[in-house]
C-alpha cells in the first residue's frame, strides 16, 4: 500500500481532528484516492477474477485477501467501482420494494445486516491492509467501541427509500449484545434513527456460525408474524440459510468472509 | 457491435470453411478481439456493475442484456476476462474436488449443464447481439442443430482432471429431448468423451422452470444413489432449488437468464 498509505493516514486524521462527528459520520469519501480499480491482472492471478468470485460465491471460506491484491481491493474500495457496485444492488432492491404489495399491519419487514451492509469499518480496513492481514478482535473492537463507523451511503439511501413504503427495518448483525449501546447510537448518528428491532449475537449463540444463528433469527422473527420481505447482506453467510426471506441481496464485500 | 463485427464475420466464415470440424471445436480464441473488457461505464449505468449484479444473483429475471452494454459485454465475452473469470472458478472447484474422500463404489458424481457451461454458443451469440437481441428459439436451434459448439476450454480441463479422481460426469441440460443426438455428437466432438448419464428435457417437464426441472432430476440421481459432489453451471436456476449437491459452481455469463 505504499500508493494509498499517506493519502489513507493524512484523510483519517484530517477526518478525526475536525472535532464534527457529524462530518465524518455519513460520508466515506474523505478516504477516497484519485484513482478508481481497474481489472489489472496481478501475475498469476486476476484480482477482478477473485473479486468476482468472492461475489458470485465461487470463492469460499478464505481467511485474508491475497497478499497480491491489497493494492487492487484497497483501490476498490476507496474508489468509484465499489460505490458503483453497491449502488446496482441498491437500486435493483428498490425497484423490487416498489412493486411489492405490503399488507399494511406493520409487518412486512426489511433485514439489513450492520458491519459493511449498513455501516462501513472502511476506515478501519484502510488503516489494516484492506483484509490482507489476519482479522484481529481486539483491534476490531477497539475501532467499533468507538461509534464511529460511517454509513454506507447506497444502503442509508435505501434504507430512507424502505421506511415511507411502510417497511420496517430489522437488523440482525454478528456484533455481541455487548456492543448494544455503542452500535445503537452509532446507526442513530450515521441517519439510522428508526427501527423495529436491533438483534445482537447473544452469548447463547457464539459457538454458532452466522449462516446458523441468522437463520434461528429470522425463523424467530417469523413465529412472530413478520414477514421477510428483503434480505440484504454484505455476506453468503447473512442472506443463506432459511427462512432468508422473499427476495436477497448481496452487497459487495471483498474483505473478509465469515461463515 | 461496429468494431467487433467485421472481425467476427471474418472469424466465423474463416471457421466454418475449414473444412475441418476438430479444427473448429475445442477452441473460442478464433472469434477474439484485439482488446479485454476494460470496466468502462456506459452513462448512467455501470456495465461491470450490472454483470457483477448479475454473478451475485441480484440481477435477476432480466430478458435482454440492456442495449448501453453491447459492446461491453460482447469484448468480455471475446475478451481475456471471460476466460480468467472462469479459469478462477474451475481452479476453485478443481481445489476442491481435489480435497474429497469419494466413496470408491462409482456413485460420486459432478453434474454439468451444458450451454455456456460445457459448451460454448458464443459463435451465435456473436451474430446475435451477445445477448441484447431477445432470445428466438427458431434461430437458436438451427444453430444447435449444426453440433458445432466448441468446448468451453476451462470446463473441458476441468472436466479432464475430475474424471482420473473418480468422479462420474452427469450432464442436466434444458435442451430437449430431441435434441439427444446432436447433443451427444456435440459433447463427443468436443472433447467430452464419457459421461453417466446425460439428461434433457422431456416434454413432461416443458412447463416446469429450469430449477423446478433440474431440481427433480437431482433428486431423482439421489434416490438412484448417486452423491452430488459438486453442481457446475452459468445459470442460478442450475445451482439454485433443493438437491443441489455439496458444491455449487457459477460459471460467468452476461448474455442471458433462465430462472
């Protein structure tokens, strides 16, 4: 990253020394480099080949991105294809919410996950390799106590798009109820101020896996009468399993991947 | 398509007066351009973005690839990309072939589609619009009928390497029944010399959608008891429905959509 390095440390300081939250919250450009990411083959390997692979769940259960394309995903991400591509799959949601009939008692529901679905740790990513180095907890945490990941502005777009239709919002993320408090006011302060529920990992479930505990989740929420009208996730592991709902989308995530 | 057509005329008259088959079949590099598919964006509207849409399967029951992303898609289908985009996922599903424990008594089994997985019918969709014109089956089946789809050459060296582990090949195509012959000729010429079984589409099924369809017949090989070790297609109604083995493999493809 010796490209994007300085731009990425002047912009993440610049951005947590204006003392404006509220600036740095709702918005990700500020990281922005000048360049978008190109499909450029890395030898031996195409990272647009593995990027679309990760997408199209061909490739699965990889621990880091490979070594050789940090430069091209922290391009990605940084760049204009990565909003471009979440703003296909946002848009492709809302014209599919618009034709649905709702049933007008308040059930009809839309599951957004959190972590790189609804708010971005890009932030965080941008300062440790861009998932080229192993995922680090204690690290992670520190950043998400924090409260100040920014939204992801497609999906906050859809999201105010969702709620006039008469769709209420549920999230269900891996984060642990431990993190209630502080994921609560950062969605609130990233311009996510309503929702039905907010279901955290409780400690029951930490040996599950995400495709497993979500999937208990929404079976719940359906023996409580709501009805999964979209499902949205930035992983496999958010929108397979059952009960996944009347329609899913997957938004991009070349990252990380969690099972 | 003004850059691409000539060069493609060329291309398939050059091919079809040879007057050698096996020339022919086996290879789609005749019909390349000089240059891949670069992630250029038509004006309001992204044609990575909308392929990446369609892979991920958020991008569904589309009839026509939209008219702004002829070009594109036509130089990803000729181009270096569509290549490597598979070799990525035939690499991934040799990997994991590779790592299986088959049961030795000749019931694991790897099921293919056929069009856009095994064979290729680039060479008529190069004269049709590479997907923008709407589909005409009377068209489509003259060219089916010729028998001259080459290989795709990802899938036939897949195909090589996972018969010499032990796996047996079963082919489930949309194609119907009438079309055995030509089929079986197609799939020989080819390079694709042994198979289990290969099932098309009898007339009882020909209301049945292609995942209702090939649904039924996966869980007609398990009753039989076969194991389906992995499920390869370019199709989500392939891979999507229930029986739909331990692995599923997407192969890219821009040009069409069968639910």
């Amino acid at each position: 990253m010796r490209l994007l390095f300085p731009l990425l440390l002047a912009a993440v300081v610049a951005a947590a020394t204006t003392g404006s939250e509220e600036e740095f919250l709702n918005q990700i450009h500020a990281l922005r480099p000048r360049h978008g990411a190109g499909g450029t083959p890395v030898q031996g390997l195409s990272c647009l080949s593995w990027r679309l692979g990760v997408e199209a769940h061909n490739v699965i259960n990889w621990k880091t991105v490979p070594q050789a394309c940090e430069d091209y995903v922290g391009h990605y991400m940084l760049g204009h294809q990565y909003r471009k591509d979440s703003e296909t799959v946002v848009n492709e949601a809302l014209v599919y919410a618009q034709s649905l009939h709702l049933g007008g008692d308040g059930k009809d529901i839309w599951v957004f996950d959190i972590d790189e679905t609804t708010l971005s740790n890009l932030p965080y990513y941008a300062n440790h390799g861009f998932g080229v180095q192993p995922y680090n907890s204690t690290q992670f945490n520190i950043w998400v106590d924090m409260g100040k990941a920014p939204a992801l502005p497609e999906s906050l777009k859809l999201y105010g798009k969702l709620l006039p239709l008469g769709l209420k919002v549920v999230f269900i993320t891996g984060r642990p109820e431990s993190q209630r408090n502080v994921t609560t006011n950062n969605l609130r302060k990233a311009g996510y101020h309503t929702w039905e529920k907010l279901i955290l990992k409780s400690s029951n479930y930490t040996s599950y896996t995400a495709v497993a505990y979500k999937s208990i989740q929404r079976k719940i929420l359906e023996k409580n009468g709501y009805r999964i009208a979209g499902n949205m996730g930035d992983q496999w592991s958010d929108i397979l399993g059952t009960h996944v709902g009347n329609r899913t989308f997957k938004l991009p995530d070349p990252m990380y991947y969690i099972s």
